[in-house]
C-alpha cells in the first residue's frame, strides 16, 4: 500500500523527488492532525495507557513506519496538553522528513523545536537511545527544559549533558530514552570510552559486545551506542565544525628552553621582511620561511637557551610565530579574558569552551598576547565530524540553510535536503546593499540609519562577523548617545536576557554570530505595527549559509521584517583573499572619491565569498579523504583507528 501512495504522489506530481515527497508528506500530516482531534477528550491517564500501549507495538514492529500516524497524533495531543501548543501541518511535514532520514530545511521561526519531538518521540520507543544534538550547551539545556515535560507525558525519560558533568551523570544522562546534548560533547565522550576501553574498543571482544547488547557499563563506558540522531542546525555542525577534529589531548610538561623558545620567535617573527624573509599564505593561514629568511635567522642574536635547540625547530617555531601574528586575530578568531586565550566560532561566535589549537599554534598565540603559555598537547584520541556521525544507524537533521550545501551533504553523508514550506507566507523585505570605500564611511551610514529606524520605532539587529567589528560600532554609538546591549562572546552569559529585550521598541542589539542560530526575538506589538525587526549586516561571512541565518532573524511566522547590507572594501572578508586580489580590489576602491560606491559593485563581495567557500570544501574534502586513508591503516594494523599512536 505504501509503494502505491508513493507512485500516486510521484504521478501527481510529474515526477519530480522534491515535490513528490511534499505532496506525500502533506497527506500524511492531514491524517495526522484528524487521528489527533480524536484524542482531545481522553484523560491524562488514557493518554499514558496508549502511550505505553504503542511503546510495546514499537518493540514489536518489524518497521516504525507502521505505528508512525497513532504516534505522531499522540505527540501532537501531549504537545498541545503540556505546551499549548500543537504542531502545524508544515511541522509535521518536516518531522516526517526527519524521521525518513533527510535533512528539512525549515526557514527560521518556523518551530523546529516543537518539529523534533515527533520523530524523536517515535524513534525513543525502540529503547535504544535517541539523541538530539544542538550548537551549544545553552539550547541544549533550553529545548530539554522546554520539551522534556512532554516526552515525559507519554512515559519517556529525558535528560540534557553539558561540559560540567561527570562521567557517573553522563552515564545516566545517556541512559535515557531521549539525551539532548551538543555534537562536541558527544564526540568527546565517545573518545574517552574509547580510552576506557583500550584497544579492544572497535569490537575484538566478544564479552565487550556481549555486554553491550544488555546496556551493561561494566568497562566504565558512559554511551550506550549511537541509534538515532537528529541534529539541530545541521548544516552548521556537519559543515561548518567539520574542518576542527576531536582531539582528546595529553599535555607535555614545557620546559624552559621551549618557552623562551616561543617568546622570543614571537618578538623576532615582527621583524622580518615579506617576500624576502618568508611567505604567508592568508587562504590556508600557512607561512614558510625562505632561503634568505633562515640564513637571517641563524645570524640573530639568541638568548643563550637556544644553543642546544636544533635549528630545525627554531624554524618551525618561528613560522608558527608567523602564523599567530597574521592569521589569527583577537576578537576575531579568539578572545582573551583572565590571562587566557579562548577559540571563538566562527560561525556560532561562542567561546568554543575547553578547545585548543594544535600543533604549538595556540602557545604561539599566548605568547603573542604576553599571556602565561600553556602545556603543550599531544593527541590520545581524535575523530572528524564527519566520521563520527557515520556510526549512526539513524541519521537526519534541520535547518535553515541546507539546501546551498546539499550537494556536500549527500556527498559526505548520504543526506538528502528536503525544502518544507513555511507555514505562513514571509513578508520578509530586503533593501538595497549600500557600499563604502572604507569602514570609516561605512560605520557612520550604519549609524545613522539605526538613528532613523529608531525614530520609526523599530527594533534593530546589528550583525556583526567578529567581537573587534561589534565593540567598533559600539563605541561609534555611545559617541552618537545612541543607547543599545552588545551581545558577543563577552557577555555570552547574559545573553537570554539580551535575547529577550531585543524586540521591544527602538531597542538596538549588536550582535556577531551568537544572535543567528537557535535565537528567536520575539516582537512587541508597537514594532510589530511600525514594520517589524530591521537587521542591519555589517558585512558578508565566509560563508552565505551564515548571511542567511542572521536574515532569518527578521519576520519570523508572519511578522513583519526587513534587512539591508552595509558593506565596505576594509571588510574582513577580504583578509582571507591573496595580497595580489585586496590590491586590485583597493585600487578599484581609489578610483571612486564618492562617499558610497554603485550596488552593481556587489557581485565582487560575492565572488569573493564565493572563493573562500570552495576553499572550505576543498579543505573538508581533503580532510575526510586523509582521515579515512589513516583509518584503514590503523585497522590494517589492528589498532583502534580512533586511539593515536603515543609513545
């Protein structure tokens, strides 16, 4: 019966996959919402006693997709029982997509929280574990708060693991029928049980899988295995956070001539000549030194430490020193608060809580800052993204910019990316992108048009690419008397309240990235009437999927919203671009003494993003391609491919 309804839409619809699977998907969500009126009369005590009763038909059942409409109707009743809220039928269209194993891009404010409790629902009654993974620990914990009454309606457990658990709490956390929790967490957990396990960890030891079988942790194991995950933003984990491998680090004590080693290539690295003493690459971030450069090297004066360390590691360190003085920018790529240097995300603009560059890039960087150096670390165990979420049986996701990276999805994943419509039509309006020769120019049109909006009552969204860029146009404000919150990585702990305030009127947040994911700004009705929220993008990322999701701030469900991007030729986009392309881009710039450039100019922001997104993929291809090369070799040998070779 299931292959006919397929054929009948696929027929209905000419043929074509995407519309197909709406057409399918809409007819089930129908049957869906009619079995859900069915159940609005029922007590609390029969909605558990079915509750249970399909738990035991989902233990049974060859296939899920036979209990799938009582399940889903049930989810929706205990939804709008707990919530006072219950799915729309675009919402259950994109939990069908979930639970078939496709990537729903949803747009922003379309719900996605409420959306995964279907498919999560429906999966947990396996008994295997469901794990539902979000960017950070904070919306991990938000949506477990929010959503775990439910679950627990229809006889669930539930539980959330963040950074500050111990292995006795993750243990149990894991335990539960559904765990929300982030992709860092949960690859770094599956690490340590690797640890725990030694070397018989990928499946040598036929009491280690027996064990298993019975979710028995007597080697100390805190996951229970990997069935079904369903991973919020997922372009943005799968993507964006593919390129950082998990690494689970051992520190190496430094020693004195080490460290005198690296202060003092940092102090030397600012006095040698480009071209002529080294190379610096700005689209891989790599410098070398030449010829000339190490003959300079070797005829500088050294602190007398260094006489015993080999020339060759005088060399190294000072490329690395070159690195962190030109690739790396505070308040951009890091921060530094208590004598620390802390990673911040690019594309979330969170503090990455706990992570390290390798390779002695990170010491070379806390030289630079003149902060205390840190151990350096060896590897004990490390995983991509990309091979760790290939351990699951289960796998789909959503959000709201996959479809431009589907290509790469399929590709890596066997992912397909389904468009769900919205619910209600976006009235979203974007404005003409202004451009600048310069920040100078372009920071005070920023300024005075947050001036207008405020005096049309209108709530602002300043989006911004990094701390530097946010605290600039701050301090730009407070000289205008303009009164507004910053929210960057900072002041990450007062974000909910922030958040909070940030759709009431003339209220103007300045945010980086921290405000385009998993952020819902909820208007006050004096906005709503004057035209809704107005984001302002100060510049274009390195990636388009980012650009897109702080638009997607603005007319969330209907509201009224609009944008518009400022754009300058001093951007940092143009900072990851060769030498040779910022001249020619400048000397464009010079030839025009207007305050604002022509819009047409624009499609040279583009190309540019455009460059750096190949290189992004280029860099995760080959990376995957490396990682599953060493993998073979590990196994070839018989050792854990997960387990670096230490001394």
């Amino acid at each position: 019966m299931s292959n006919l309804n397929t054929a009948w839409h696929w027929g209905k619809t000419g043929g074509r996959p995407n519309a197909a699977r709406i057409s399918r998907w809409r007819s089930m969500a129908n049957d869906i919402i009619a079995r859900a009126e069915k159940l609005r009369d029922i007590t609390e005590e029969e909605l558990l006693k079915q509750g249970r009763e399909i738990h035991w038909q989902a233990k049974s059942a060859k296939d899920l997709t036979e209990i799938l409409p009582d399940a889903f109707a049930l989810a929706r009743e205990a939804s709008r029982r707990v919530l006072g809220m219950e799915q729309y039928p675009v919402q259950i269209m994109g939990a069908c997509a979930l639970f078939e194993g496709h990537i729903a891009e949803m747009q922003t404010g379309e719900g996605k929280t409420l959306t995964a409790v279907m498919p999560s629902y429906l999966r947990a009654l396996r008994g295997r574990g469901v794990h539902v993974i979000t960017v950070n620990d904070y919306l991990a914990q938000r949506d477990a708060d929010q959503m775990g009454p439910v679950y627990k309606a229809l006889g669930l457990t539930v539980s959330c693991v963040t950074a500050e658990m111990e292995p006795e709490e993750r243990r149990a956390a894991y335990a539960c029928d559904i765990t929300y929790c982030t992709a860092k967490e949960l690859g770094f957990d599956f690490l340590r049980d690797r640890l725990r396990s030694g070397t018989d960890a990928h499946g040598t030891n036929i009491e280690k899988k027996a064990r298993s079988l019975f979710n028995k942790h007597d080697d100390g194991q805190v996951q229970r295995g990997h069935y079904f995950a369903l991973i919020d933003e997922a372009d943005s984990i799968l993507i964006d956070e593919a390129r950082t491998p998990l690494i689970i680090g051992l520190l190496k004590s430094n020693d004195s001539s080490a460290v005198t080693l690296m202060r003092w290539s940092q102090r030397i690295c600012k006095n040698l000549k480009p071209v002529e003493d080294y190379i610096f690459d700005p689209e891989r971030r790599s410098a070398y030194l030449t010829d000339a450069g190490c003959r300079h090297l070797m005829l500088i004066k050294k602190p007398t430490i260094l006489d015993k360390v080999e020339t060759q590691k005088i060399y190294t360190q000072v490329e690395r020193a070159l690195i962190a003085q030109y690739g790396f920018q505070r308040d951009r790529d890091y921060v530094v608060a208590d004598d620390k240097v802390h990673i911040v995300d690019e594309s979330t603009g969170r503090i990455m809580e706990g992570r390290k560059w390798q390779d002695g890039l990170h010491q070379a960087i806390e030289a630079k800052e003149m902060v205390p150096i840190t151990a350096a670390t060896g590897q004990a165990a490390r995983i991509t993204v990309q091979e760790f979420f290939r351990h699951y049986t289960h796998l789909s996701g959503m959000t709201g910019t996959a479809q431009t990276a589907r290509r790469e999805l399929k590709k890596t994943f066997h992912l397909k990316v389904a468009v769900i419509p919205t619910n209600k039509r976006c009235i979203r309006k974007g404005l003409p992108t202004r451009l600048f020769p310069t920040l100078k120019a372009k920071w005070e049109a920023v300024a005075s048009e947050i001036e207008r909006m405020r005096e049309m009552n209108r709530a602002v969204l300043l989006g911004t690419p990094s701390v530097e860029a946010s605290e600039a146009v701050s301090q730009l404000l407070l000289v205008r008397g303009v009164p507004h919150q910053v929210l960057n990585a900072h002041y990450h702990e007062q974000e909910a309240e922030i958040v909070k305030e940030a759709g009431h009127a003339k209220r103007v947040t300045i945010a980086t990235n921290m405000a385009g994911r998993g952020t819902d700004i909820l208007l006050d009705e004096t906005v709503r009437g004057a035209g809704g929220l107005h984001v302002i993008a100060t510049e274009m990322h390195t990636s388009d999927r980012i650009d897109r999701q702080l638009l997607g701030r603005a007319a969330r469900q209907g509201d009224p919203g609009s944008y518009q991007f400022f754009l300058s030729w001093e951007d940092e986009l143009f900072r990851s671009l060769s030498s040779t392309e910022q001249e020619r881009l400048k000397r464009k710039a010079e030839k025009s003494s207007k305050a604002e450039l022509s819009a047409h100019m624009h499609r040279l922001f583009k190309a540019a993003q455009r460059k750096i997104q190949k290189a992004h993929r280029k860099n995760r291809k080959q990376l995957l391609k490396h990682e599953q090369q060493r993998n073979r070799m590990y196994l070839q040998m018989g050792i854990d491919p997960y387990l670096e070779l230490t001394e």
